[in-house]
C-alpha cells in the first residue's frame, strides 16, 4: 500500500505586476518584497534570486540528512552558493543551474557523495529534475 503524503507546510505569496515593478507578499507578513528586472539599478529583487536562496537553502538542510545516512559529520561552514541563469534561446526562456558546494574539511569524494545523496532528496532537486540542466559543484 502506498501511504498518503502529508503536507508538512504550505507557503502563501500574493504576488501582483510580475517581476518589473511588481511586489509579493506572504499570507504571514513574513516575507513582503519589490521585484524589478535583472541587471537594471530599480530597486528589488527577481525570481531568480528567491530560486537560488530558496533552494540553496533547501540543498543545505538535504546535505545534513545525507551525511547523517552516510555517517559523515556536517561541516558547520557547509554552503551552498546557487547561481540560477535565464536563457533565452530564440524567442523561448528557460532556467539552467549551479549548485557550488563547499563541505570543508571532508575528502572530496566524501563531500561528492554528500552532495549527490542530498540532489536526490532536495525537494527543489527534484522539482528541476529532467526540467532543466543543473551542475552540482564541489568547490
């Protein structure tokens, strides 16, 4: 038998005008942020950034449950530095990615491991998966 998801958290964003000069606010007050176009100087930030936070952020909590699994002590400088690139390719838009992660003081193979064990877990990893290209980095 296959047992029933259990929604642990559901995030809520009223989000208005789109990434040039629009504004997102959560249901909770929490999170109430600008957006403006990339590479312009108005004030603000875009859909990209908040990908790349959201799922560095998410990258680094899967790290922690996979070096648990593989017996390994978390590195307390773990980090993850999330470059999320928009294309445009003829007239079409898409997303590529790169996960740079550092696991100081694990061997490279180690933290190699570490890092492929939480790609399989992240719940962004897998949101992306066969959607768009994504390195994962050991840096």
């Amino acid at each position: 038998m296959t047992q029933a998801p259990k929604v642990l958290y559901t995030a809520q964003q009223h989000t208005t005008g789109g990434r040039d000069g629009g504004a997102s606010r959560s249901s909770d007050g929490r999170l109430d942020i600008k957006f403006s176009v990339p590479g312009t100087p108005a004030a603000g930030t875009n859909p990209e950034q908040l990908l790349a936070a959201g799922w560095s952020a998410c990258f680094i909590g899967a790290m922690g449950l996979a070096a648990r699994k593989l017996q390994v002590a978390m590195p307390a400088e773990a980090a993850v530095d999330a470059e999320i690139d928009l294309v445009l390719t003829g007239d079409a838009y898409s997303l590529q990615a790169r996960l740079n992660v550092s696991l100081p003081g694990l061997a490279h193979e180690v933290a190699r491991a570490v890092a492929d064990a939480a790609h399989q877990t992240c719940p962004y990893s897998k949101a992306t998966r066969g959607n768009i290209e994504v390195a994962i980095n050991i840096v």
